[in-house]
C-alpha cells in the first residue's frame, strides 16, 4: 500500500493536456495523478479510479490551468558579450548580412565567448535560464556555435550540460558544428574537413552533444557543406536539426529531411518541395518569432503550407544575442499569433507537444498523459488561451518539474 499512499493528485484543474485533436486536449475539471516523477492518470475528475486516489496527497488547485511544462526546443543561450550596438546599427538600416560580412554579428559573439572562461559563461547564461523558468520552460535545447574551434565548443556544451543541475529544467544540448565561418581558415571547405574530422568525433564520444545542427544560408554554409557534415553526423548516429530557408530559398528544407531531421528551423523561405520532403520524412517545423520579428522581416513562414500537409509546427524563443534576445515562451506564443497567424491552440502545441517531438523526446515530454515525465505548470489563470493573449504577460506559475514543485526541491 505504499505505493499508493505516495501518489499525489492535482485535482480540479482545467487540463490543457495538449494531447489528441480537441483545442487544447482540454479536460475542464480534471484530475492529473502523480507517482514519483511520472504522470500515471489523467483524465476528468470525477472518473479518477480509487486507486489512484486513496491515500494520495491532494492538490486542490480551484479551477487553475495546468499545462504541459514548455519545451523550448531552439536556442542559443550560452554565449557571453552584446550585441546591443548592433541592434541600433540595424535600426539605422544596415541589414543583418552586411554586419555578418563585416566581421560582426555571430563572429563578434564568438570573439567574446572564446574570451569567457567556464564560469562566466555559466554565469551570463544563469540569469537567461532563470527567467525562462519563471516563464514555464521545464525542458531547454541549447546550441553551442559560438566557438567554432574545439576547445571553445566542447565548453559551451559543458555548461548547457551542467544547467539542469542548478535549475529546474532538462537540458538538450546541440553541436550546431556549422554556424559561421572562422576568418582564421583559409575557406569553408577546409573548415568543415576539420568539423568533421575532428571536432564532430570528439565531441560524439564525449557524449557532450544529443544533434547536431547548422546555419545553411548564403552567409554561412552551402547545402553542399551542409551536407557532408550531415553525413558525418548520422554515420556517428547523431540526429540532425537545421537552420533552414531563414534569409533564402535553398532547399534546407528539403536537405534536413533528406537526412531524417529532427527538425528545420526558420523556414521563411522554404517552397512547396522543402515542405512536402519534411512532411514524408516526418522532420518538425520549427518557427521562431522572435528572430522574425527582431530582423523585421517581411517574409513569412509558410503556415499554410504546412498545416495541409499536416506538418508538426513547433515553436521556440531562438534565445540568442543578435537575431532573438528573447527569453520567454509567453512572449513568442503571442509573437507566433500575432505575426504568423498561428491559433492559441497551435501555439501552445508549439511549445509542448510539437516541440518534445522536435527534440525527439514526444514519449516523455510535452502532453499530459500517463507515462510521460510529471513535467507541468498551474497557472493562475482560467483558460490556456489566456497564456498566449497578453504581451509579456505573466499570470503567476507554480512550475512542476519531475513530480516536484519548487519548494520541494
Ligand atoms: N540563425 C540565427 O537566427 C542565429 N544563428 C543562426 O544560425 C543567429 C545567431 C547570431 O546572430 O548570433
Ligand atoms: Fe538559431
């Protein structure tokens, strides 16, 4: 009978399990029954067995909604340095490309970064972590990519690893191999030799990365290069995610599906050909707002698209220093509204159950169902709906990570 005694069972919640076809997989009064670290009942309240509900410890949470906790599922949070001086300069009408050219934007941030040690790159990244915390992120991918030579890559990656033990979060790490070129190499090509020769194999046995991704764009690598490193990748059994179709139609889409990827990510520019290779690869779509919105973009991913062809359309903050200094899965929810045109409900599966599948993790995150991972937030609000309608807006969350609130921890 102890098993029993230690379930605990948040009860009349309004259940936004993010789980089959209805808007918001909603249970109005529902009941979610927690055993250790993993849900082991969901449904309405008042059909909750007796099993689950003698002896357990009830949490009466009065018509709050409770939603998966958030999965952002693309950023790049572990940099140091600013990028503030570049956000007027393109507000004076320079474009991100040219500062690129000129040897700012991402190689400015890696100037800084390789100049960090481990703990003041732990220490800048804290205070970003924490407060996407406070805004229900429970689950966090983290790119490294402002290294670009081994030493400062396998760093970047060691600290994404180490966040999860100083807060409330599962970390995902990605060794996003190929993001700018270093000037140091005398060209792309001998600087991809190098990733895949060297870099890519060390960090695979190191066990420091779970995919691996790249920026492949006109300023960055061909799909050609793209490519290669892909390869190298899957022959070493790691995943593949993709910066795709950001700033130009080239076939990203098309590419990362081509190689099972997890996930394209941007896709503004992406044709009908990159979307139908994604939808029979089953490869996530991954908008981000945020980067949309910084940039002033005009083009806009296409929605449509891949709603008719059923593809999965996560969301994720893009949490970096240049195109997205975006924290907040709140924010971006309301971003991907607004901008794109996403409903509140699509919107919340973006940063849930979309995105467990973008990171692989749909069997243990991201839906309120029994055997997946007790990961979720009681908000004090009355609908979901209203999670993604305010600007910056902050309801009030008690966040629940493996079971445990915060004061238990
Ligand atoms: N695409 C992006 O949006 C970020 N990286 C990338 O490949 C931007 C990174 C930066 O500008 O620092
Ligand atoms: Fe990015």
């Amino acid at each position: 009978m102890s098993k029993i005694a230690s379930h605990e069972v948040w009860t009349r919640a309004r259940l936004a399990t993010m789980a089959g076809d209805a808007p918001y997989g909603l249970i109005d009064d529902g009941a979610l029954a927690v055993l250790g670290d993993e849900i082991v009942w969901a449904g309405p309240r008042t059909l909750l067995p007796s099993a689950f509900s003698t002896g357990a410890k009830v949490r009466d949470v009065g018509g709050r909604c409770i939603t998966p906790g958030f999965v952002d599922c693309h950023t790049h949070v572990v940099y140091a340095g600013d990028r503030a001086g570049e956000f007027a300069l393109r507000l004076a009408g320079v474009d991100y490309a040219e500062i690129a050219r000129a040897g700012g934007g991402i190689l400015s941030t890696v100037r800084a970064t390789r100049a960090a040690t481990e703990a003041e790159l732990a220490a800048a990244a804290d205070v970003r972590v924490a407060a996407m915390c406070r805004d229900g992120t429970t689950t966090l991918e983290v790119k490294s990519g402002y290294g670009l030579d081994c030493a400062t890559e396998e760093r970047m990656l060691r600290v994404a690893r180490a966040l999860s033990q100083r807060h409330r979060l599962r970390v995902r790490t990605t060794y996003l191999g190929l993001h700018a070129l270093d000037p140091a190499w005398a060209g792309a090509e001998a600087y991809v030799d190098y990733v895949c020769a060297e870099v890519l194999p060390r960090i695979a046995a190191e066990g420091l990365a779970d995919a691996v991704d790249a920026f492949c764009e006109s300023i960055a690598f061909s799909p050609e290069q793209t490519a290669r490193f892909f390869a190298a990748a899957r022959a070493l059994g790691l995943p593949v995610k993709l910066h795709a179709c950001q700033l130009s139609a080239n076939g990203g889409g098309a590419l990362a599906a081509r190689f099972g990827a997890l996930s394209a990510d941007h896709l503004e520019h992406a044709g009908a050909d990159d979307l139908d290779a994604m939808a029979a690869a089953g490869t996530v779509a991954v908008l981000l707002p945020g980067a949309f919105y910084y940039l002033r973009e005009r083009t806009l991913p296409p929605v449509a698209g891949l709603r008719e062809r059923g593809v999965p359309v996560a969301l994720a903050t893009d949490c970096n220093p240049g195109t997205s200094p975006l924290l907040s899965p709140l924010l971006a929810m309301n971003l991907a509204c607004t901008l794109f045109g996403l409903t509140p409900d699509e919107a919340l599966r973006g940063f849930t159950a979309h995105a467990a599948r973008a990171l692989g993790l749909a069997d243990t995150i991201g839906t309120l169902v029994p055997g997946l991972k007790a990961d979720f937030t009681v908000w004090d609000a009355e609908h979901p709906a209203q999670l993604v309608a305010g600007i910056g807006v902050n309801p009030g969350a008690s966040v629940v990570v493996a079971g445990r609130t915060a004061e238990e921890d």
